[in-house]
C-alpha cells in the first residue's frame, strides 16, 4: 500500500482512506501524523540512480536543467549525467596538473561544471550516452576513479624529462572512453539521431532552449561582503567558478519566491546531520536531537539511503530551531557544514503546525515511500545549504540590480 501522494506530479493517492482529503495533503511514510499541504509542485522527470558514484552534482544539475526545458515549452528529455562527468573529468585532470598536483582531484563536483561543460561541449540525451557500455545496470566507479587518480598523480610528477608529453591527455582520456564509451576528440565530429534529427552535442543544446548565462550560483556567508561575487572554498569546486553572496533571510526568500513563480533550482547541502532521514523522506533540525537514534553509518558517495534514523520526529511534526547567519558561519568554518551532496527542488508545501517545507528530488532512484523524493523544513534548509543554482529571472528585478544581474 502507497500511503503518500506521489511526486513527479502523478497525484494519485493509491488508498482513498489513508486521508479524509485526499486531494489536500501527502504525507512522508506510512503511519506518520505529517500531512504536507503542497503549495506549488513543479514539473520534473523521473527519478535516476547516481549508482555507487560520486556524480550526484551531475544528476540534481540535469535534473534543473531537464525541469527548465518543461519550464520553455522545450518538451520531457533525459539528459546523458555521464556526458557531463566524463567531459568534467578532463577538466579536472587539466586543473590538477595546472596547480602542479597540489589540487583536490576525485569524483564530486559543483553544480557550475555542468554550465562549464555545456559551453565548451554541449550535452546529448541520455540513450546517445549512458555511460554505461561495459555491461553494468547501474554506474560504479571505483575503478575508474583508481586509475584516473593515479594517472594525474603519475603526470604532476613529470617523470620523462621533467615535463609532460603531448600524449598524456590521448592516455587519459583513452581510460575514460575505456569506462565511460567513445568520444572523438573533437565534439563537433560526434554526430548522433534523435527523435529523427541529427544533431552534434552543442546543435543539440541549442534545440533545448538553453542559455548557460542565464543561471547564477547564490549563497549566504559572512566571510565575504553580501551583494558580491566569490569563490565558495569548497573542494569540489575545482573549477573555481564564483556566486552571489546574500543575507541569509534574503537567501531563502529568494529560494521561497522562486518556487512560487514556477522555478525550480539545484540544491546543494549537508546532508549528515541527525534530523536528515532520507528512508523517512524527512530533512529536519529538531530543538531536541537527542530523541533521534542513528544506527550504521552513510555510505562513501551517499549514494543510498545512508544510516538508520529512529525518532519519533519522523512522525509527528517536533519544534524546530532557528539557526541565525552567524550560527550558520560557524557551522561552515568549523566544517559541520560540509558540501556533501546535490538535489533539485522542485516543490514547496506547509505541514499542519505551518512549518513550510521544499519537496527535493533525489538520486538514489525510488528507494523510499515517496519514490526517491523527500521534504526538507525551511529550518534544516536555512542551516545546511551550501548553494543554488538558479535562473536569474527568479530573482526580483530590484535584486538582480543590486548584484549587477542584467
């Protein structure tokens, strides 16, 4: 029995008598006393699975990106994340090299590499490139990932001559075609059928609408002045690709408002605290943390549901704390705050205590009683996200001035 309303905008409650409305609430898990009165929900694909990966920058920013060609009347299509990660894999080999091998070098990645990919290769539907042609069902990586770290370690050192050879990216990215399935070296010479056209990566992009200028990086800290740009100091942004800096209350009104006008965004946040229990399909920050029992440990990509959580605040609405920007600050400098995971969210809703919650779309495929989504309260949000990637015109005309936003 399904006892909640389904995401993916499916709105079919299976059993007519889990609600007396059936048609005004969801809820988070069978049993549970949460009733989510949804605000606005917004288009969105299927839920993937990122598999036993560290790409789940790849998958929540294509999941954004596959929302917002709905959003300009472009149709339902499923992007290649495996075209993204492999393409950023040699990014991040040329950048490690650059900075002598003193660089972060590994799997994650930030949500901005998916515009720094697009614009100097494009993107191609996922059944053009899955990622997936040496026979596995779901991406695993951890070979690929051996072999690829130990070739860029092999090529900081300089071992022939004391400098690189024109051949060390022809080695490399043979292991990526090896894992991940040919590409020719030049993107123009791959050409693929679609739906009955022929397309290249970058002609295909155009057809989609999309403009990569048109999507800004926000976030809240007070390390840098607000209503500027900086480099967020994190390890995964190896591309060193800058956002806005915003209040904090200012940050999640614009998260808020967003939602409202139809705009879905990606979401990156800490997703170790104790009141995150994906398998509840609840993100909270309860008063009292105490109630909640952990048993086991998250995985290394938090490619799953992660440790067990049991609390009764998983299934009656708790109070929760109000973290202040300056408590939020602490958290990032102290490194409780830690860039560990992508999402998309797609939908804003208010439990019947009047706590709002965001609807966020996961990828670790329909591995919960809310089909891979869950519901994270304003609290948790306010405290432990990282960054948004956006449209800029989700952004009031009055905000986009003050940032120099054209």
């Amino acid at each position: 029995m399904i006892n909640t309303v389904k995401k993916g905008l499916v709105g079919i409650l299976m059993s007519a008598s889990m609600f007396a409305s059936a048609q005004d609430f969801e809820t988070n898990k069978k049993g549970s006393e949460y009733k989510f009165k949804i605000i606005n929900d917004i288009e969105a694909t299927d839920v993937q699975s990122q598999g036993r990966t560290g790409t789940c920058w790849s998958f929540s920013s294509l999941s954004f990106f596959e929302s917002e060609i709905i959003r300009l009347g472009k149709g339902k299509h499923n992007l290649s994340e495996m075209f993204i990660a492999r393409n950023a894999y040699v990014g991040k080999a040329e950048n490690y090299l650059r900075m002598y091998g003193t660089f972060n070098f590994g799997a994650g990645g930030a949500f901005h590499d998916i515009p720094w990919v697009i614009r100097r290769y494009g993107i191609v539907p996922e059944e053009v490139y899955t990622g997936l042609h040496y026979g596995d069902t779901i991406h695993q990586h951890s070979e690929m990932e051996g072999i690829l770290k130990a070739t860029v370690q092999v090529l900081a050192k300089k071992p022939q001559n004391d400098h690189l050879t024109p051949y060390w990216k022809k080695a490399y990215t043979g292991i990526l075609d090896a894992y991940l399935g040919e590409l020719p070296d030049n993107v123009e010479d791959f050409k693929f059928t679609y739906e009955g056209k022929e397309y290249t990566p970058k002609s295909y992009t155009k057809s989609l609408g999309l403009d990569m200028d048109d999507y800004i990086s926000l976030t809240s800290y007070t390390h840098h002045p607000f209503y500027s740009k900086f480099v967020l100091e994190v390890q995964d942004n190896w591309a060193l690709q800058s956002g806005y800096n915003l209040p904090l209350d200012e940050f999640m009104d614009v998260m808020e408002n967003a939602i409202k006008d139809g705009y879905s965004f990606a979401w990156g946040a800490d997703v170790t605290e104790k009141g995150f229990d994906y398998r509840s399909a609840l993100a909270l920050l309860p008063e009292d943390e105490s109630t909640i029992k952990v048993k086991g440990k998250d995985n290394k990509y938090f490619s799953d549901a992660g440790a067990e959580k049991v609390s009764n605040a998983f299934m009656i609405p708790v109070k929760e704390r109000i973290v202040t920007q300056e408590e939020r600050q602490i958290a990032f400098d102290n490194q409780e705050t830690t860039d560990d995971h992508g999402m998309h969210v797609t939908g804003l809703c208010e439990d019947q205590e009047g706590t709002k919650y965001f609807i966020v779309k996961n990828s670790w495929g329909k591995s919960n009683e809310c089909d891979g989504y869950f519901y994270a309260s304003f609290p948790y949000v306010r405290y432990k996200t990282m960054n948004i990637l956006i449209h800029k015109d989700a952004l009031s005309k009055s905000l986009k001035k003050k940032l120099g936003i054209k």
